[in-house]
C-alpha cells in the first residue's frame, strides 16, 4: 500500500499540487505547493513536509492542480 502511494507521489513530483489537511472537529487546512522533493518516508512540499503514511490514514489528500 505505501509503495503505491510513494509511486503515486513520485509521479507528481515538481507538480502543483493541493494538500487539503484534515484537523479533526470538522476542521481542515489548505496547503498549495510543488511538491519539491521525496524521500523514504516523506515527501517536501514548498518546505512543508508530509508523511506517506497521513495519506494512508486519511488525514491529508494530495490533488493535482
């Protein structure tokens, strides 16, 4: 599962993208960047960086602009 979604990423790399950040509570964040770089684990978006795994969990989600 992880390596899909490293492939998935690695696929957007120095792409803009959306990050929409889920808060808890009913409350979320909207991050806009290029994803600038990735890594074993995690992956730079602008200088934000963010785990493989928040995607698995659900607690981000990555669109393509």
């Amino acid at each position: 599962m992880i390596e899909k979604v490293r492939n998935e990423i690695k696929e957007l790399l120095g792409k803009r993208v959306v990050i929409k950040i889920n808060l808890g509570r009913n409350k979320e964040d909207i991050y806009e960047g290029i994803i600038k770089n990735i890594y074993h684990n995690v992956f730079l978006v602008n200088n934000r960086c963010f785990s493989y795994i928040d995607i698995i969990t659900k607690d981000i989600i990555v669109k393509k602009l």
